[in-house]
C-alpha cells in the first residue's frame, strides 16, 4: 500500500560523521607536518650544497675563461663570493638568505682548521691563496633547527685538481656513489 507521507530521506553527514573525519585529517596532518618540516630543512641543505658546489665550479671555469687566479671566497653561513685575485673584480656572488635558512656551514682546509678561500689557476687548478691562508678543502653542511638524526647531512670536498665533489659523511665509504 503506497504511504501519502514519504518517508524523509537523510541528505549529507551525521554530527558523529563529521567528527570522525575532523579527527582522522588531524592525526594525518599532525603527522604529515613533521615530516613536511624535515623535507623543507633536507632540501634547504642540499640547495646550498648545490649553491657552493656550483660556486666552485664556476669559479674553476672562469679561472680558465679569464685566463688569471680566480678566488671563491666563503660568507657567513652558505653565502660566497667568485672575484678575480689579481684586481679584485667580483664574477658572481651569494647571499646565505637565498633558499637555505638554517644551515649550518663549515669550511675547513686540509688540516682540519678553519678556512674560507679556495685560489683557482689559469688551468683550474688549486694554487697558493694570495694572503697566504690555507685552501678551502671541505665544506660541511647540516641543518640548525633538525635533530641530527633526522638532518641529511652533505660534504662538499675539493681536489687538488680543482675538481668538486659533494657526498654524504653519514654513508659507509664503498657503499653508495654518494658516499665520502
């Protein structure tokens, strides 16, 4: 027998529906923004890696290109700097805001002390700096604000040939191509 009174559909969610999936997007995103923030830190690391590396190898081709002593001369944190030795002239240079908040940086000679200009030849090669300062040999970089455990940490080493390389010092030597 057919009802004169329809019966009332039901149309969108219940209040207890709505909860539940309030509840589930938290958990998700509580969990998601954490490992957001270590992707952020990870990739502010490896642009300023990159940033030095390709820095190096910049100055090394301008050396050449210019035929005369060309210097890479590292900044506070990852800023730097490419000038020609000989009048000063400034090639290029970087600012340690552009893309790489807190990263740690540490540049050292071959001895282990502190350093922070490499001196390129004509033929991009490694030549004495002109203040008679030890070269920049390897340049460390982590993050500030990470647990170490969670920072990917890089290493940026430089050849006597003038040749750059970036690694990674937490990987067993022989085990990876990216390893130091």
């Amino acid at each position: 027998m057919l009802s004169a009174f329809h019966k009332a559909r039901q149309h969108g969610f219940s209040l207890i529906e709505l909860m539940i999936a309030i509840a589930i997007f938290s958990i998700t995103l509580t969990f998601g923004v954490s490992s957001y923030r270590t992707w952020v830190q990870n990739t502010q690391i490896r642009n300023a890696a990159e940033s030095i590396q390709n820095g190096i190898q910049r100055a090394r081709a301008e050396a050449v290109k210019r035929n005369t002593n060309v210097a890479f001369t590292m900044g506070v944190n990852s800023s730097w700097q490419i000038s020609v030795v000989s009048d000063g002239t400034v090639i290029d240079s970087r600012s340690s805001g552009e893309g790489s908040k807190n990263v740690t940086v540490s540049a050292i000679d071959k001895d282990g002390n502190d350093a922070t200009t490499i001196t390129l030849s004509n033929l991009g090669a490694i030549v004495a700096n002109a203040d008679a300062s030890e070269s920049l040999a390897e340049v460390d970089l982590d993050s500030s604000i990470l647990d170490p455990a969670d920072s990917r940490d890089l290493r940026i080493t430089i050849g006597l040939g003038g040749i750059v390389r970036m690694c990674d010092p937490n990987q067993a030597a022989g085990s990876s191509p990216t390893a130091c």
